[in-house]
C-alpha cells in the first residue's frame, strides 16, 4: 500500500472563515469517518492548542478527535503506541517550539508508529508551524531573519524523518525568512528548500509530486544544479556564495515533482483538493 498524503502548512492558517487548509486534511483523513489524533507537544500549553484543534476538527464533523498530549519523554517511550495509532486516519502536530517536539519524539516508539501507519498508507500526516519545520530529517531549530545568507544565521538540529528530501522553513515570507532558508540549503544542497508561507499548504503526495493549498505561496529552492558554492563554515558569518541556484514560486493550484524537480502543470484553480 503506498504511503498517504502528508500536508506541510506554513502556520496561521484560517480557523475561522472558509478554513481551507484545515478542511483539507479533514478530506484526506477521512471527511466524516476520520479518526484524528493532535499532538500540541511542540506548544508551551499543550492542552490549550490541543484543545483548539480538537474543537475545531469536531465542529468539521469528524468520527472522533483524541489529544495526544506528550509532554515528557517517558510518554513517547510506551511500547502500546502501534496498537493506540492503528485505528486512526490521521495526525496533527501543532505549531510551538520544533526542537522541543524533535526532542520529545526522536527515536521513540511513538515516532516509529507514526513512520509504520504513514507509510503502510493509513494515516494522513499533517504539520503547521513547528509541526512543519521538523518534517525533514535536517531541521531548521531557529535562526535569524533580515539579514544576508550566512550560516550562522540558521540553527539547524536533526528532525522527524518524514520528509527526509527537503528542509522545510514556515511564517516564510511573512517572517522574511528567504535567507535563513538559502542559508541551510547552502549547507545541505541535497535537500530541496521549502519555504512555506501562513495560511499556506504544500500537499506531498504518495506519488511525488506536491501540490500548493491556501491563500499564500510555497517557495522552492533547489541546489542540485548549482555550479559554485563557496566553502561554508559553521557559525560563520561571512556572506554565503552560491551561482546557478534554482528558485521557484508556486501559488494555489501549482505542483511541483519532488523526485524529478521540475514544475508540473497546474489543477484548475478552484478545483477541490
């Protein structure tokens, strides 16, 4: 069976109006069937943010909506995570602190449930904000913004696995963060860049390919082709050199092939995803 969907949302997306992104997920996981489980671990209060989504996924009409609420690592350890996971169709991390989620669940039985039902094709994976930045297995944990790339401006940090191509940066342009994201890029050239916009989703797809959701843009940045890189130091904070980068920026309705890196036509506009 391959693997499900899993949704990249770039955080503050829309809880109140049309709610889009959010419906999205509701779909893939299921619509009226779905069995979600939230994961706040990366947030401050946990039972507050967990408490958001459980309602709002409820009013969407969901089957059941359980918080997973992990707040030390002891919790992640249970061995009885496989068989707690197996009934539900989909899981949603909350924004918060990355590294404080990476923390609480690298190498853990709860993380390895998370890998088996994904890629047996059971459960639609979807991460906004922090839940977002740790999709990768390099992770941007922190940074600066507004200045020239440079690789101390970007702290990264090992992070979920699930998405192990890419290194995925959220709030982008909102928080002008092109540089820290250039930055890590520079520093992992084979991992593809994803700087993802609020209230924005980039949709991975079990085929490969990635589709753009939400009212935002979803920026790619791609260093397999570049010609030149200067020899970047860690910590460093002399400018960073890179020639014959490639950048794309894609909106709603535009996709992208992940294994080939090349843009692919666009789904109509207003078609439903």
């Amino acid at each position: 069976m391959e693997q499900a969907s899993t949704l990249v949302i770039g955080g503050a997306e829309d809880k109140v109006n049309g709610l889009e992104i959010l419906q999205t997920f509701w779909r893939r996981a299921g619509g009226e069937d779905a069995r979600l489980g939230i994961i706040p671990a990366a947030s401050g209060e946990p039972a507050i943010i967990g408490g958001i989504y459980q309602r709002l996924f409820e009013n969407l009409g969901c089957k059941s909506v359980q918080v997973l609420d992990v707040r030390e690592r002891e919790q992640s350890e249970d061995p009885h995570w496989l068989t707690r996971l197996r009934d539900m169709t989909g899981i949603f991390l909350t924004g918060g602190d990355q590294l404080r989620l990476a923390t609480l669940l690298a190498d853990s039985p709860l993380l390895d449930a998370l890998h088996f039902y994904r890629e047996r094709g059971t459960l639609t994976l979807a991460g906004t904000s922090a839940g977002a930045a740790a999709m990768g297995y390099h992770m941007i944990a922190g940074g600066g913004n507004g200045e020239c790339p440079h690789p101390a401006l970007v702290n990264m940090a090992g992070g979920l696995g699930f998405l192990p191509g890419v290194i995925v940066d959220q709030h982008f342009h909102n928080r002008n963060r092109v540089a820290r994201l250039f930055s890590a890029v520079v520093m992992h050239p084979e991992c593809l860049g994803i700087g993802v916009d609020e209230d924005t989703c980039a949709v991975f797809e079990p085929t490969g390919e990635l589709q753009v959701v939400g009212r935002g843009t979803v920026m790619i940045l791609d260093a397999g082709e570049a010609s030149y890189f200067c020899e970047p130091q860690p910590h460093s904070t002399t400018p960073i050199s890179a020639h014959n980068l490639r950048v794309h920026l894609l909106r709603r309705g535009d996709r992208f092939d992940v294994e080939r890196r090349r843009v692919l036509p666009p789904v109509l506009r207003h078609c439903p995803v």
